[in-house]
C-alpha cells in the first residue's frame, strides 16, 4: 500500500489473526472486541456499531454476552477474525485459520474468507491444507526452507498442462489389456470397471482404435489435470532433494581446521 512495514499509518490497516490466538478468557466477545476498536481510537458510538456488526457477521450474537473461556476453538477462531476486521482493514492476514477446527467449523471459517473477498477486502493466509487454498485463493506461493519456490493465479497454475488421460471401460476382454499395456501407466479394476492411465496424449487414438476393435466399451475419457498439491511436490522437491545432497557433501569440523 505504498508504505513502510514499520509506518504506524500502514498498521492501522491491516488486520492479523495468528495461528493460535490467546484472548483474555474472563471477557466476553463484546467486552474484547470493544476493548480492540479502543485500541484503535475508534469513538463509543463508532465501537458499539462496529463491534456489533462484525458479531452479526461472524455468527456470535447469540454468544456475545458468554465468557470466551467457555467458547470452542472454532468459536474463538471467529472472535478473532472479527478483532482481525475491527479497524475495517485493507489487507487481513491470517495464520492457519482452519488449524485445529473440525469440518463444521472449518467451513464456517472459508465461509468467513469468501465473505471478506466479496467485501473486497485483500486475504493473505497461510496454510498447509492445500485442499483449503485451492478451494479459496486467486493466488497461491510456495514457501519451502525459507524461499519462495513458485507463485502464480491459480487457475493458469492448474490449467499448465494435462499429466496423463484416464480411460474407463467396462468388462474389457483380457487380451484387450494385454494389448494395451505398452501404453498404459496403471490399471485399476473397479466392479465391472477399469480405469486406465495413459501417460503419453499421443498414444491415445492407438488406444481408442485397439478398444472398438475389440468391442469394448468405452465409458469415459477424462484429462488427468495438474492438482496444488502435484505443482506443491514438483516445487518443493527439487530444492529438498538439493539441501540433502549439500548437507551430505558439507566438510567435517576436523577438517576444516
């Protein structure tokens, strides 16, 4: 945004939820968050608006009279995006969000980030479920050992190239499979079914004309797409594989005396 990361003018926009917050138990949530909009210089009238609106948003008005020491770990999750959101911030970082939740609560808190995107609002959180960020970021980095591996949009990252194609038939004859096994990557029966993985697209009409010749019949044929977590693996790997190389060959302390 233009300024420094220690300019006092630059905090007063952002907003931060760390991975594990600790808020003072003997408040309820409307004591605390009004207790944040304080911090921040906001008037009584402006706090009780805000801290109002923010707990309608996060789902806790029912609670907002209840010591959060009696609160779950998903309900203090919500709490603390909403003190993350009390100044109304440009930018809201947010440190494992979902760390710990169980499914309910994990999807009330991706229901909570799609909402401050439809507000505009710029979202950057960290995570190692990748599941999670694939469903949620317009952009994704790669983070490993302290560097960035690899950034990009998303949908240009999972659209970079087709890995294999699937091809299911149904009650393929034996001597079908035998036949395709030069060109096939793996084979999994299912039932009735089988799914075959075709590395190379080249390979695929030799295929096709193999199966209608001998009669099979063809269900399906699917491209096998890149998923994050494939693009986080070929990222990652290579420097992993470097640094052990590099710890391996490093000198002993005798020797470098």
């Amino acid at each position: 945004m233009g300024k420094e990361l220690d300019a006092p003018s630059l905090r007063a926009r952002v907003g931060y939820l760390p991975e594990n917050p600790y808020f003072y138990d003997h408040l309820t949530p409307t004591e605390f968050l009004d207790y944040m909009a304080a911090l921040f210089g906001l008037s009584v009238c402006e706090r009780r608006s805000r801290v109002g609106q923010l707990l309608a948003r996060v789902g806790l008005t029912e609670s907002r009279d209840v010591p959060l020491r009696k609160f779950s770990k998903g309900m203090i999750q919500r709490v603390g995006i909403a003190q993350a959101l009390i100044n109304d911030p440009e930018v809201v970082f947010l440190d494992e969000p979902m760390s710990g939740l169980d499914p309910l609560g994990r999807r009330e808190v991706r229901d909570l980030i799609l909402r401050l995107k439809e507000l505009k609002k710029t979202v950057f959180f960290s995570t190692h479920i990748l599941s999670d960020a694939e469903a949620l970021c317009d952009r994704v980095a790669i983070l490993s050992h302290g560097r960035l591996q690899g950034c990009g949009e998303l949908r240009k990252i999972l659209r970079l190239e087709v890995a294999a194609t699937e091809l299911v038939l149904e009650e393929p004859s034996a001597e079908l499979l035998t036949e395709l096994a030069p060109y096939v990557t793996s084979v999994i029966r299912t039932g009735e079914r089988v799914r075959l993985q075709i590395a190379q697209e080249s390979e695929l009409p030799k295929v096709l004309e193999s199966a209608l010749r001998r009669g099979a019949r063809i269900l399906s044929v699917n491209p096998v797409k890149m998923s994050l977590e494939d693009y986080f693996l070929a990222k990652v790997a290579a420097p992993t594989e470097a640094a052990r190389d590099e710890e391996v060959t490093l000198p002993s302390p005798r020797s470098r005396s």
